[in-house]
C-alpha cells in the first residue's frame, strides 16, 4: 500500500484533500500500467483522469481500505478496456493515424537528435504494441496485467472476481492467442 | 514452440523497460478537478430535472384521480339528490306520520 488505510477512509468519508494525497501517491505508479495497457502515451493523462475520475464518485461504495488497490486497479482496468473499444472502433475509421509517440521519433529521426538506445526502446514498445493490437482487449489487458505487469495470481483473482482455475484458463488461452499471433509476424518462426 | 515461448517472455521484460512510468504533466490535478465538478453539476442537474418529471407526474396523477373519482355532469333523473340539511331529509321522509296518527284518533 502507498498510502495508510485512515487516509482512504477519509477520502471515503468526503475529505477532498485526503482524496488529492491519495491521488497524488497513486498518480505515477496508474499512469504507468495504463501507459502500457492502451500503447498510446499521448492518451494516458485522460485515461489516468478517467480512473480518478471514477474513484471519486465510487469510493462510498468501497467496502473497508484493505480492497483499495485491487478496487483501483480494477478502476484502471474497465477504463482501459473502454478507451480501447473506443479506440478499436474509430480505428478502423483512421487507418492512416499515427500515435504521437510515432510522430515524435520520426520527427527526432529527421532531424539526427534521437540516439540508439531510444530507437530501439521504440522499436520494441512498437513490436508489442503491434502483437498486442492484434489480439482482444480482454486478452490484451490480462496478459499486459500479468507478463508486463508482474502481478501475482492472488491480485489478479481479486481484480477479476474468479477464482484461480478460472484464471489460469484464461491466462493459458490468452498465452496461446499472442503465441500464435507472434509466431505469425514473425520471419524466422519456422523452427 | 518453446523456443518463440521463450522469446515471447523476455519481450514482455524488455517492453516493461521500455515503458517507465511516465510523470503526470503540471494540469492532471487542475484537470481532474474540474472534471469532477462538471460530474458534480451534471449529476446535481439530472437530480434536479427527475424531480421536476417526478413533480408534474405526481400533479398529473392528481388530477386524473380526481376527475375520475369526482362525479360532475353525470347526474340523472334516477338519482337522489340532496340539497337540504339531514334534519329537512328525516322531515321528508316521514311527513305523513302524523296525518296516521291524527286519521287514526279520529276513527275513536
């Protein structure tokens, strides 16, 4: 826990500027797992306020401090899910749209400042960005919640509300999902 | 098979990374502040107009009611209808009492 318990209870009980440290000790770390859940940076900040946003208007609701992070990541979770099917929709409308972080290497590219490392970091965040576009977004924000996120089965259960077999299967047939899709865009996925 | 599996793990390592937890700009809390108080008129406004619907069915209903249960214009022939007081409508009702009690003294 970033914060103790008796300062959510009182941003539960309507004390806004306990809700502002909560707020403010939560920020980086939210903006972070959504940053890698929806692939778009220029996006994350009205995302990440959406969560905030939801929290603020939910947070009677929540039943003791102990559940509050997997509340707020669930929270994080329904909003990158919806930003997602938001995006996936006006998508296909926009084929040709590139993300600002494309538009900001090329620009860096044109003009010789960007260096090797930065490249490659870019290149990679554009390769799983691009495996993962091609799977569902339920696949998409489990597997980012587990492989990139690291969390444990236990957080995750208590995320989604199932149980551990529940999971696991669901885990196994996202893995084999972007295993396939992986070894498709891949050149040398023959041996 | 394992060999992509293995590939594919140490991708997710590498595009963990790649993405570090970015720094909120200087406007996120001015931003999701004002966002709040737009959600916090709009939901007041939503309360307030299911009020008004509420308040105009509720008049509405009434005076359905009573235009139902109030009987006007529809009177006929066939009914009684009082206008006196109840002492008047016992009068009424029993005016020829005592023209039976007087018919009888008089056969004595």
């Amino acid at each position: 826990m970033l914060v103790d318990f008796e300062l959510i209870e009182r941003a539960r009980s309507g004390d806004d500027s306990a809700f502002n440290q909560v707020v403010q000790a939560y920020r980086k770390r939210i903006l972070g797992t959504i940053a890698r859940l929806i692939g778009r940076p220029e996006d994350v900040e009205d995302v990440g306020q959406e969560v905030f946003l939801r929290l603020y208007f939910s947070l009677d609701q929540l039943r003791t401090a102990e559940v509050f992070e997997p509340w707020l990541y669930r929270l994080t979770v329904n909003a990158a899910y919806d930003y997602l099917r938001r995006q996936r929709r006006r998508h296909e409308s926009r084929m040709s749209d590139l993300s600002e972080q494309q538009v900001m290497m090329a620009d860096a590219a044109a003009g010789g400042k960007v260096n090797v490392e930065e490249i490659r970091r870019t290149k990679i965040r554009e390769t799983v960005d691009d495996l993962l576009g091609k799977i569902s977004e339920e696949d998409r924000i489990l597997l980012t919640l587990k492989e990139v996120e690291g969390l444990s089965l236990k957080e995750l259960e208590k995320i989604y509300k199932v149980n551990e077999n529940a999971l696991k299967v669901r885990l196994f047939r996202a893995r084999q999902r972007v295993l396939k899709a992986y070894e498709a865009g891949e050149p040398d996925a023959g041996g | 098979m394992d060999r992509m599996k293995n590939r594919l793990d140490a991708l997710w390592v590498e595009y963990r990374e790649a993405t570090p937890d970015p720094e909120a700009g200087p406007n996120f809390m001015p931003q999701l502040w004002q966002k709040i108080e737009v959600r916090r008129v709009e939901t007041t406004s939503v309360f307030r107009r299911l009020a008004k619907i509420f308040v105009m069915a509720t008049v509405t209903l009434a005076l359905v009611m009573g235009a139902m249960l109030i009987p006007h214009g529809r009177i006929t022939n066939d009914e009684v209808f009082y206008s006196g007081t109840y002492v008047d409508a016992l009068a009424a009702e029993h005016s020829n009492d005592y023209v039976d009690v007087l018919a009888a003294a008089d056969l004595r």
